[in-house]
C-alpha cells in the first residue's frame, strides 16, 4: 500500500492542475454588465493626479476630466467660452479683467467654489516659491507675476503688469480647491500631493467626472459627478455617460487590438491602421471620424550657427534653405508614412488651428529640377564628377541629419528627405541618436548640421515665442555663442511682441499672418506633411465631435452612449 | 550549528560590498547617457529654462555625480531610496504599487515551470531515448531558442485569431461588477499567455538540467543494487534518484530568485501586465535614475537572499552537505 500512496497523489496533483491549466483559459467569465461606461485606451499611466506639477499629457489625459478653468477653448470654433466664470469685464486698456464667478459649482465634497479658490489657486500655488508650477512661466509677464485679488465671494480680478492678448485662454488653467490642499501647501508637502497612490475620495475638482479607482500601470476609473454644474437644454444635468474606464495599453498594437475586439470604445488610427479599419467599421460597429490636420509639425531644420564655419555659409544661405524645401517629396511622404493619409504643411501652424491659420502662404512644391538650378546659381556645382554637389571653393556639401530614434514615423521621414536631398546633390549622413542627446545638443551644445524634429501645436501662436523670439530657449536653429540675428529675425521679434499686447484678435491675426509669409520665405523650419487625425469611433457613441487640437472627448459631457 | 550561522554570516559579508558596487555602477553607466530627466521639458516652448533648472536642483541634479550618489546612499541607511522624479513620489511606494503583480505573474510562472521541469525531467531520464524523451526535448528547445517577445506575440497573435483568451492586460473590464471565483478566473485567464511564455522558457532549461541529473544518477551502483533488491521502480525514481538530482536544481533556484522580478519585463511589456517592466523600461529610457537605482538594489538584495535560501534548501534537502568548521 504504502508504494502506492505517492503515485497517486503525484497523480492526483498533476490531473488536478492539467484540469485547471485547460479550463481556465477557455472558462470566459460571462461578461458584466457595463452599462452607460465610455471604455477607453491611454498609451501611458497617469504619474500623478496633481495637474500643478505635472509635466506629461499621460496626467493631463486623466485630470482634464476631473478639473476646469475659468474659461474653455472651444477648439472646433477657436473661441474662447466662459466655464467657471459666468462673464468677465476687461478694462484699462488690458491690464485689468473682473471675473464674475458661476454660482452654482459645487467641489466634489459638496463644498461651494468661490474666489477664495482662484485666488489660492494663482498665489498659493502657481506663485509660490516652494511649488514648481509650469504654468508659472505662462502667467510671468515681463519678468512680473500677475496680481489676483478676491472682490467678493464670487468675484475675481487680476491686474496684469503689461497687457496680454492670449490672458483669457490662458485662463483655462485649472482652479483648485483651497479647503483640501492648504494644509499641504502649508506644510511644505504640496510637491507629493495627490500622487498616484492617494485615495480617490481625496482628489477634489469641479469637472465632470470624478476619481473612482486608479489600479497602477492597469486602469484608471472615473465616474459621474453628480454635483456638475452643467445641464442640457432640457434642464438635465450633465455629463450623460455615468463612467468612463481609461484602460493603460502601452502599445499601439495591443490598442488596436483591444479596439477591433471591442473591448474599448475609441482608437486614434495611425496611417498604416486606415486600410486596416476602414472595411471593418460596418462588422465591428464603428465609424471613422476625420477631424482634419493634425496640430504640432515635423520640419527639416538647418543648424545657422554651427561649430564649422564652412556650413555656416551654406545654412546661411536663403536660397539653400529654400532649394532644400523645393527637393522634398512631400507627396511621397504622405503616401508612405501616412498611408496617403495626410497633408503638406506649409505654415508654422497646423491647418487645424482655428482662426490664427494662414492659407495664403505659399508652399514649396516638389521640384528637384528647380532645386538644382537655384543651388547652381549660388555657385553649387558637382566639381569632381562624383554626383554629389561642392561650394564655390571647392568645399564638399555633405552634412549630418540628425533625428530622435524613439519615434518611427521620424525616421522613416527622415530617410525620406535623405534620399531628395541626395537627388539634389547634397550627401547627407543619417544618425538617429536618443531623444536626451538631441536636446543636448540643440539646446546646450549646438553642434549639429541638421534636425528632423516635430513641436507640439500651439492653439495661440503667442505660446510658440520660446521658439520664434530671438531670446527664446528654444530658438534653436540660430542660437549659442557668436549667433548672429539673421533676416527676418527682427521682423519676427517684433511682431511676436505687439501681438501679445494687441486686444483686437483681427490685429493680432494680420500680424501673425505677416509672421507665417516670413517664416515661409525665409525657412528657418521646412514643414514637411501633417497627418490627418483620424478617429474610430464605436457606433453607440453619440455626439462625438473629435478635434485635433483637443482630441475626441474634448465635450465629454456632452457625449451619450446608446444601449 | 554553529558552523551553519557562522557560514551564512560569512557569506553576507561577502555580498556586502557587492550590495555597494552594483547600484554605483548602475548611477555611472546611467550618467553615461547624455542630459538629465528634466531634459525632455526643454523642448517645450511653455516651460523657461529657469524652471527647468529648479526642477534640477530640487531633486540635488544641480550637485556633481559623487555628492548626489553619497547623498542617495546616506539616505538608504534610513530606508529611504529616493524620489522618483516621474511620479514625484518615494522610490519605494512607486516599486511596491507593481511590485504584488509582478510576483504573481513570475511566481506562478516558476512554480509552474520547477513543477513540470522536476516531474517530467524525471520522467524523461529514466526513460531516456524513449520517444515521449525526444518530443520533450524537442519543446524544451524550442522553448529555449524563442526568444520570449517573439512568443509572446505569437500567443497574442494565435489569441487574436481564435479569441479565446484576453488580448494583454490583467483584468477584464467588468471586473468590478464579478463575483470572487470570476475574479480569480478573470485575473487567471489574463496570466495564462505571459504564464506560458515565461514558464516556457525557464521550463526548457530546468528540464534539461533535472533529465541529465537523472540520466547519471540511473546509471550509478546504488540504483542498480535497488533494482537487483527488486525495489519498485517508482520508489526509486522518487525516493532516491529524484533526490538526488534535486542539489543542482535547488542551486539554480538561488540564481534564478532575482529574476522572479526583473526577468519577466520583457514579457510583461509586450503582454501589458501592470509590473514593475513597464516602470522599469519607462524609467530607464527617462533617466529617472533613482527608480531604477531602487530596482536595482532590490534585484541585488534578492540574489542575495535566494543564494541563502538555496543554500539553506540543500543543508535541508542533503545531509551530507556539512560546513567546514572555522
């Protein structure tokens, strides 16, 4: 007996788990009920809920939905609407703004907003020393903070130290609540506050939707705030969907698929993904929504002050710069990255920009030919015979294209504009470096040739000035020691400082119009193409009305899902 | 007894400055890399060079490399790792919010691959040549050579194509709404394809150990004296030859304890399990150098202990290990 006893629960076990192994993967728990939830897929965990401190969109994704401003950006119709303030008065010539507060917003406690709110917001937090607040740097004006000043319960001004055009939509920086943070700022812990691992009870906002669950890395949830202040034409209260499950899915694979599988509701497509999707929407119930241009830029940018003096004189050179764009194949591009898909950008600013956008800048057309002659007629000419083009002294033209080798659609453009600028006779090396060495060298070393790159689109070209303005950080194309202003620069610096303190949005507009002609002509940044941002959008899904400056939830309140 | 104490005591002192050396040359390879953290606001047009610098300072990148190392050291006698700059929160809160799933996901995946490789490396040697050996084989090298992102888009790709099983992540939507047995279904039906491939691959190796261990031990005098006393086959395989091929493999368990939390990021990442992979790689490409300085001591002090505990196992497990006395 006792030789048998250990075959048989070596038996047993090993049955028992082979039982287990086969039925779980197959025992599919039926699926619950997940009634009225908006299911969602954000590419990155959100690293903390403290949107005063943040600096990446994975945070800003999910606090967007939990916090409000004063005021809101319309994005489909570039105008900027009241939210938290009901109305506002602007005197002395721009430097004084009243602010009459909404009433009837509640915080998430149930405990009302008032001005007390606003004015923490900006003196305790945004100006406080011991807090580092990006958006510090928005409401600094002149090298002065802002003043805010509290005239009754629901009323607020600001006194401003030079007059700023862009004030109002700067104003949709979120307000947060006095009575559930003065505690932390008051003893010096603010900088930790609402982290990732805080209980949901205690992140307190205004917005539509509120902090249910946060599961690390796994799924953020977010439920209705019953308290919104916003109702419906028919006096019902807002927002109408009663959840909203952001799921974290890191890879864009693993999106697509959770999104063909229908486990989620929404899929930004990428170029390749449209061919894919497209006759898949009628099976899978959901539509394509094209929502236009998307906002940001790529660009070609020549390095005007480089280390080597010989480039120098080459970037230097207008109509390099401008032979360079005429080389491009932006048709090419966009039928290979985006999947024809996408379109030429000619302007610093995205044809998706309400109102600022120009369409009457010229674009540089494909034209390899034409290229060739303006380089020749600048002296550029293949000397030796080996095809490829040298200066007037006899000076090789080969130069390194740098480009961040974390983002695909990056390189593969760049290859793309190495091989027109071959055609044209420059001999263009390629190096894809990390994303960290490129800053460093274009924002400390400045011993580069030559950048593929992209920016963030601005809705307000006056949030670019870091990089247009001369003395901007970011003016990295003509910057380091020894740079010297180069044509149209001035004109430029000129323009982006009246266009701040104009109050006439059609003067501010020509102003930014004349900017988008120079940047044309003079090329400091050659657009490439633009994506279309197209979004898959689940057919129980209604009143979606997707944007590319602020994506498809941007009126989640007013979004329902049909059972 | 004494011996036993005085052997571990001695064996911990040895590990000490190895417990010292590794995080410092994880602070200098990071530093290799070019810029800091806060490196990538600089190309935000809405953030001043100015901020960025107080960001710097804040968390002491402002000081030379070896103050901000001896600083980071002279806060971990206090248990203190540091703060992560990403999440702006200790390093030791942001490691344990991942750390139980990661545990979960590596420890069924060793349990289940020690139990397979033990049973069937059995199995196989004492049956060697046989044709369940050869196919046996024949999955331990594949399991083996695949490299484990290929299989595991392999398994996402078969999951995709016959939808049986969730595609990535760790719980199913409705998951709040399920019962307590759904739940553990739930989490168990998700762990299945990154369970595999992570079993898979260690299986492979623990098996080919365990088989060739057996394979000499069937060989030796002892087990044909048993034959010839006409002791039960089964008796021997696991009385005696089981016990005997077990030293190597309680060795490897030492070696392999770490990588119950750093070997499975690539399987994570790629099956979107919520562990400690995707902050790790998140932080490594960022330069968030005291996060992954964090992991790295713990993936340091687990070397440790699980050398320990494989020690401790084979005094346990073989009675003629003894130490030498001092």
């Amino acid at each position: 007996m006792d030789d048998h006893r250990p075959r048989h629960l070596t038996f047993r076990v090993f049955c028992c788990l082979s039982i287990v192994c086969l039925i779980v993967p197959f025992a599919n728990p039926a699926k619950a009920q997940v009634s009225n939830t908006l299911v969602i897929a954000l590419g990155g965990a959100p690293k903390s809920f403290n949107e005063i401190i943040a600096q990446e969109t994975t945070t800003s994704d999910v606090t967007g939905l939990m916090f409000e401003g004063l005021t809101r950006f319309n994005p489909l119709t570039g105008a900027v609407e009241p939210r938290l303030a009901e109305s506002w008065e602007v005197s002395s010539g721009g430097l004084d703004w009243i602010f009459h507060l909404r009433r009837d917003v509640l915080w998430f406690d149930g405990k009302p907003f008032t001005s007390r709110d606003v004015v923490f917001t900006f003196e305790k937090l945004i100006f406080n020393p011991a807090v580092i607040a990006p958006a510090r740097d928005i409401f600094t004006l002149d090298g002065k903070p802002i003043q805010v000043e509290a005239l009754d319960v629901f009323t607020v001004r600001f006194r401003l130290p030079v007059s700023f055009a862009p004030f109002l939509l700067a104003l949709n920086q979120s307000i947060f609540p006095e009575h559930a943070l003065k505690s932390a700022v008051d003893s010096g812990n603010f900088q930790s506050v609402w982290g990732v691992d805080s209980s949901p009870e205690a992140i307190i906002g205004t917005g539509p939707f509120k902090l249910k669950r946060y599961a690390p890395g796994e799924r953020v949830e977010l439920i209705r705030n019953e308290k919104y202040w916003k109702k419906d034409a028919s006096g019902k209260s807002l927002p109408y969907i009663g959840r909203i499950i952001a799921l974290i899915v890191p890879s864009a694979d693993g999106r697509l698929l959770k999104f063909l599988e229908g486990e989620t509701d929404l899929y930004v497509l990428s170029g390749a993904d449209y061919p894919l999707l497209k006759p898949k929407q009628k099976k899978s119930h959901f539509e394509l929504l094209e929502a236009g241009a998307a906002s940001g830029s790529y660009f070609l940018a020549f390095n005007q002050n480089p280390p080597n003096p010989v480039h120098r004189e080459w970037f230097k050179n207008r109509v390099f710069r401008q032979a360079s764009a005429q080389a491009l194949d932006r048709e090419a591009m966009i039928d290979i990255i985006f999947n024809r898909n996408g379109v030429p950008q000619c302007s610093p600013l995205s044809p998706s920009v309400p109102f600022f956008y120009s369409a009457k800048v010229p674009c540089y057309e494909f034209n390899p030919e034409k290229a060739r002659q303006m380089l020749k007629a600048e002296g550029f000419a293949d000397r030796d015979g080996d095809g490829y083009l040298e200066d007037k002294k006899g000076n090789p033209v080969q130069f390194t294209l740098l480009t961040n080798a974390e983002n695909p659609e990056r390189l593969q453009m760049a290859g793309m504009a190495l091989e027109d600028l071959s055609r044209i006779g420059l001999k263009v090396n390629f190096l894809a470096v990390e994303f960290n060495t490129l800053v460093t060298k274009l924002s400390a070393t400045h011993d580069w040739d030559a950048v593929l790159l992209g920016l963030t689109g601005e809705t307000d070209p006056h949030f670019g000035a870091n990089v247009w303005r001369t003395d901007g950080s970011l003016h990295f194309w003509n910057a380091g020691k020894g740079a010297v202003k180069t044509a149209g620069e001035d004109e430029i610096d000129g323009i982006f400082r009246q266009a701040a303190s104009l109050m006439k949005a059609e003067d501010r507009k020509k102003l930014y119009d004349e900017w988008q002609m120079i940047a044309a002509r003079e090329l400091p940044m050659i657009y490439t193409v633009l994506p279309r941002t197209v979004y898959a959008v689940r057919s129980r899904l209604q009143n979606v009305k997707p944007s590319p400056i602020a994506g498809p939830l941007h009126n989640i309140e007013e979004i329902r899902i049909k059972e | 007894m004494k011996s036993f104490f005085y052997y571990l005591c001695k064996r911990l002192a040895a590990v000490l400055p190895l417990l010292l050396v590794l995080p410092f040359m994880t602070f200098c390879l990071m530093h290799l890399m070019p810029g800091n953290y806060f490196d990538s606001l600089r190309l935000n047009p809405q953030i001043s060079p100015e901020t960025i610098k107080k960001y710097e300072a804040l968390y002491h990148l402002d000081k030379p490399l070896l103050a901000q190392y001896f600083h980071w050291l002279e806060n971990i006698v206090h248990l203190d790792f540091g703060y992560s700059f990403a999440y702006k929160q200790p390093v030791l809160k942001v490691l344990a919010s991942r750390l139980w799933n990661t545990f979960l996901l590596s420890g069924v995946a060793f349990a289940a691959a020690w139990f397979l490789a033990v049973i069937l490396g059995l199995w196989a040697g004492m049956r060697r040549g046989s044709w369940i050996d050869r196919i046996l084989h024949f999955i331990a090298y594949t399991g083996l050579s695949m490299p484990a992102f290929l299989l595991s888009i392999l398994f996402l790709a078969l999951a995709a194509h016959w939808g049986s099983l969730p595609l990535g992540g760790m719980r199913s939507v409705g998951y709040e709404e399920m019962s307590w047995p759904l739940k553990c279904l739930d989490v168990g039906r998700h762990m299945v394809i990154p369970v595999t491939v992570i079993a898979l691959h260690s299986w492979g190796y623990l098996f080919r150990v365990m088989r060739a261990q057996v394979s000499e031990i069937v060989e030796s005098d002892f087990v044909l004296l048993f034959r010839a006393y006409q002791v039960s086959p089964h008796n021997i395989a696991f009385k005696h030859v089981a016990r005997n091929a077990l030293n190597p493999m309680i060795s490897i368990f030492g070696l392999e304890l770490p990588s119950l939390f750093s070997g499975v990021a690539l399987v994570e990442i790629i099956t979107g399990w919520p562990g400690l992979g995707q902050i790790m790689l998140q932080a490594v490409r960022t330069q968030d150098v005291f996060l992954v300085l964090g992991n790295m001591v713990m993936i340091s002090v687990l070397l440790v202990a699980g050398n320990l505990i494989a020690y401790i196992l084979l005094v346990a497990a073989d009675p003629r290990i003894r130490m030498e006395k001092p």
